[in-house]
C-alpha cells in the first residue's frame, strides 16, 4: 500500500496542501514549525481516527475555521481508493470512500493502513496505562478494522454504566434501590468487555516475537524484552496470558463474575472498576520493569521496538501490496547510529515509507530516495 496522493484543507497549520508520493522512501525536510509533521499527522489521522499529539479533534482544525478536510489516493494491490473525512470539533466527522458517504466515519477504518513511529510514542513506554491500552487498541483496528465498533460501543456502555452507579449508589444511601438495569449494562459490559480483551490478548501474543527480535537487534547487549497483558482476571483465568488466548464466553463469564465481586465497591465509588479499561501491557528488561528501571535510551529502543514490530506484523499479515505504510517522523535526529541504521533497514523494505526531518543529513542515505522541501506553506518536491 502506499499514498499516491494527499490533500489537506484547513488542517493544523495548513490552509491547503497537496502532495504526490511514490512507493519507496519518501522524506520532508523543514525547519520547526513549518508544518511537515501534520501532514503526516492527516495520514495518521486516516488511519486509525486520532491524532498520535492530540487527545481531541480540536486543535486538528486550522485556528479560526470551522472544519478540516484530509483526502487521500492509496494504492493497494494495483487498486486505488480515494479516502476522506472531514474533521468537525463538537459534532460527528463524516467520511467518503471513492466520494460517496459513509454512515460512519470509522467505516473507512482499513482504507489506509500505517505505523507511525513518533518521539511522542515514549510516552507508551514511560506513560499511564492508558497509553499502552491506546497503543493495544490502534493495533487490534489496524488488524481487524470491526473491532472499532466493538470500542465504541464498549466506552457507550462504561458512560452509561458509570451515571447508573452514581445514582444507584445515592439511592442505596437513601435504603432503596432497583439494580436491574444495572445488571442489563453489566450483561453488556461483560459481551464488548470479553470481545475487547480477547482481541487484545491476541494481539500481544502475536506481537510478542516481532518486539522481541526488534529489540535484540537494536539493543544487542541487552537483556530480553518481555510483554505480558496485565488484567484483573488474572486469578479467575489462570491462562490468560498463556499461547492460547482463553475463549470469549470464558472471558464474559470471568467479567460478569467480578462485576457481582466488585458491585459493592462500585456503588460505593460511583465508578467502573471491572474491565479492560483498566488493565495494562507490562513491558519489562528481565525482571524489571521498563517505566521504572530503563535509561533513555533503552526507553528508546523499547518504542522502537514496539512500533518495529508492530510494523512487521502488519506486514506479515496483509499480502503484498496491501501491507501498512512506514511514517517515520522526526525520530532519526534522536536515534543513535546502530538505532538509526537498524529502522532505515526496515523502512527500506517497506513498499512506502514516509519520513520527516529538520536537517536532511539526519536522514540515513539510503533512505533519501524522494525528497521534499516543507517551507512557506508549501510543499515543493525536489527530486
């Protein structure tokens, strides 16, 4: 897969962009603030419906106007789709596949598939679990673009669960109660909860030996890297972190069997505190635990790797032609020479890699086959 062409109205800094890519790398190069990182930033947003500096649609839109639009020509097994969304904060996106409308904005989920490795993504390694769920999440869509449904409607039943403890919660202060709508949410709660985390699980499994190799081979000396799922199950299904991820009416049976454990704590607190929302991906060297004990630069390697790997397992599962595009930005200038040569071997194989840089000598060589010069809101190709 690749981006044949992109288009960007009103998005971040841009009041307008076009740009033309071929396969093969492709690399930007601007000075600070002239706007090379969100045009890769639209394609990203393309991707998975989120921004990886964002937590908000809000500051994706141009200060003073009221939309953005981001459209895209990929070319995947010899076939193009124009890809569309038009990003409006406080209301809906709406979406366009070939130009016509879809129902739903995550229904172009899959039309453009990509891995973006950013100086942002320490954050997975040294952040909240949030941040390692979130990165859990874009996989699991990036490999099965439904499960963005099975999300949605996931964080619908924990709003709407979390407004029924709050009131049951003061009602059962005041001696009377009715909880059988709470138990329909629980029921529903268990069935999304249950699809979530076995996708998720899944995923870590899979994921585990592409991170492994990836890390080995740009931290050599180190010790092994480890990925476990951490979840609250953990008791009541011995196996969930085992090769064979447990059966989803396992796992809807366990979270039923917790949210009858933790009901009285639940009213109490007014909050949702069963489900993999609150679990978490241990990311360990050896014993120890990354966020806690590595130094920057194993730090470093450990976003490296993930993103590596989870690149090379996109890559293994999509056919030729449809595997995800490489965006690579502004992370070389921060890599020494061993980590910058082993990812411009891989962005080197990928049938397109994206790349951004302030200075065009941090980008290795072989990687420097297009070039683009970002500068005075313009984008001028120039070779």
């Amino acid at each position: 897969m690749y981006v044949r062409h992109l288009t960007v109205s009103d998005f971040r800094s841009w009041a307008n962009a076009d740009a033309d890519f071929d396969p093969g790398p492709s690399v930007l190069v601007g000075s600070n603030g002239q706007g090379k990182t969100n045009l890769v930033e639209a394609i990203g947003y393309l991707a998975t419906l989120g921004s990886h500096r964002a937590p908000t649609d809000a500051p994706l839109v141009r200060h003073g106007a009221e939309r953005a639009v981001v459209l895209a020509a990929v070319v995947a097994d010899s076939r193009e789709l124009r890809v569309e969304v038009e990003i409006t904060p406080g209301r809906a996106n709406r979406a366009k596949l070939n130009g016509g409308s879809v129902p739903r904005a995550r229904d172009i989920l899959g039309g453009v598939r990509a891995v973006m490795f950013a100086p942002e993504d320490l954050m997975i390694v040294r952040g909240d679990p949030s941040e390692r769920r979130r990165f859990l999440d874009e996989l699991i869509v990036a490999r099965a673009p439904r499960l963005a449904g099975v999300r949605s409607d996931y964080d619908r039943v924990l709003k709407q669960r979390a407004a029924l403890l709050k009131s049951a919660g003061a009602a059962r202060r005041a001696g009377s109660v009715d909880l059988r709508t709470l138990d329909v949410w629980d029921g529903h709660l268990a069935v999304h909860g249950a699809t979530l985390l076995a996708a998720r699980l899944d995923a870590v499994r899979e994921l585990r030996p592409h991170v492994v190799a990836a890390y080995a081979e740009v931290a050599p000396a180190s010790v092994e890297l480890r990925l476990h799922y951490a979840s609250a199950l953990q008791d009541s299904v011995p196996d969930l972190g085992a090769d064979a991820v447990p059966d989803a009416s396992v796992l809807e049976a366990a979270l039923l069997a917790e949210v009858a454990r933790m009901r009285p704590a639940e009213l109490e607190r007014g909050v949702n505190l069963v489900g993999p929302h609150r679990d978490d991906l241990d990311i360990s060297l050896g014993e120890l635990p990354v966020r806690a004990y590595a130094s920057h630069g194993e730090s470093w390697s450990t976003a490296l790797a993930l993103r590596l790997g989870s690149y090379e397992l996109l890559r293994a599962e999509f056919p030729r032609g449809a595997e995800p595009v490489l965006i690579l930005d502004d992370v070389f200038a921060e890599l020494d020479d061993d980590r910058r040569e082993q990812l411009a071997l891989v962005a080197g194989k990928a049938e397109q890699a994206l790349i951004t840089a302030a200075v065009a000598s941090d980008v290795p060589e072989q990687l420097t086959g297009a070039r683009y010069d970002v500068a005075d809101g313009q984008v001028r190709r120039v070779r």
